[in-house]
C-alpha cells in the first residue's frame, strides 16, 4: 500500500521542517544540482506535487512563468502557501497525487522525493499522468535518495528503474543522469519529433 495520509501528518506535527530542506547542507546542495539540471532556462508552465514546505518550489519559481505546486499534508501546504505568497506567479494547492491531477499540460513537471512513497498501482499512475501531461518538448525531472528508509515503499534505484521503463514506453529520452551514493537525479524530455536538443545545441555552440 500507499504511505497514508496519517504518516505525513504526523512527521509534520512534530517539527516545522521534518527533513532539514533548510538547515541542512545535503538538502540545498541536492537542490542546487536539482535546478542545474534543468535543460531550459525558462517554463511556461510547471508542476511540483508532493512540494512539502515549499523549498525547492522557491528555486524553481525563478526559472517559471506560472508554477503550481502540490502538497498532501494540509499543515505543509499551509507553510508553503504562507511562505511563497510573495509569489504571485505561484499557486500552493493542499492536493494529494496521482487521486487527484491537474488540468491542461506542463512543460516541466518536478518529482522530487515523492515516488518511494507509491505503492504498483499508485506509482504507475502518476507517471501515466506525468506523461501525458508533459507537452512536446516537456521536461520530466525525477531526484530520490538511495538509503533503505522503513517507511517507504519501495528504494529511490527502484523508484528510478520504474521511470526508465516507464520513459522508454512514452518516447521520453534521458538527457540527464546524476548518480551518488546518495540520490538519483534523472532528467527526461518529451522530443516530439527526432531527439531532444543539447543544452549546447540550443544555444548555438554546436
């Protein structure tokens, strides 16, 4: 099964910031890395479900046009939504995935710490409609910590596997991969026609 509701409730009941996204050096240096990833200096349109306090929503915010971003938990969404009001081009809605989904398309949409939590059918949805959300040209950013953790479902390397298979299956091509002892970060882009372009590319270098 799904990690349930009650589990997120009660890790946010006991602390303002459960997992240290601000105080610790591995959480903003992963972030840093996160947002170096992406291929594209700017989105249109993005989507970042599972936002917990809103962090990274704030980094990506600086790369977006409009942002919406999703948090389960109702006392994190709460934070975040407090926190990024100064963002007008941000929307934090108090939203649980993959029972509930978006409208209209992405072209970048951030899974970030969020799969392990899925159980099979849980976790293929999501990515279905990850995908299908995804516009020609779309960016799919995935990043997971590795270490066994009891309460989660499944490990970031098989969160990760999933996403490859799942990718390949949508026409999606892996255009980043960033592997540490510690976390996976993996970027995919919805082509349309032929391969995505290097970031050299579009800039004209090659």
């Amino acid at each position: 099964m799904s990690v349930s509701d009650a589990y997120f409730d009660a890790m946010y009941a006991g602390s303002s910031d459960p997992w240290g996204f601000r105080s610790r050096w591995y959480e903003r240096r992963k972030r840093s890395l996160t947002l170096a990833g992406l291929p594209r200096e700017r989105y249109a349109r993005a989507f970042e479900p599972g936002c917990a306090i809103g962090v990274l929503t704030r980094g990506l915010a600086d790369r977006c046009d409009e942002l919406l971003a999703w948090e389960g938990a109702p006392e994190a969404a709460a934070r975040a939504r407090a926190d990024l009001a100064d963002l007008l081009h941000v929307e934090v809605a108090q939203a649980r995935v993959p029972g509930r989904w978006p409208r209209g398309a992405f072209d970048l949409v951030v899974l970030s710490e969020l799969l392990y939590y899925f159980d099979d059918r849980d976790l293929d949805t999501l990515l279905e409609r990850s995908l299908d959300s995804l516009g020609a040209g779309g960016t799919l950013v995935a990043v997971h910590w590795r270490h066994p953790v009891d309460d989660h479902v499944r490990s970031g390397d098989d969160v990760h596997r999933v996403i490859a298979a799942r990718a390949a299956r949508g026409g999606l091509d892996r255009t980043v991969h960033h592997e540490e002892r510690d976390f996976l970060l993996q970027v995919y882009e919805a082509a349309g026609d032929g391969r995505p372009r290097s970031v050299a590319e579009r800039e004209g270098l090659v």
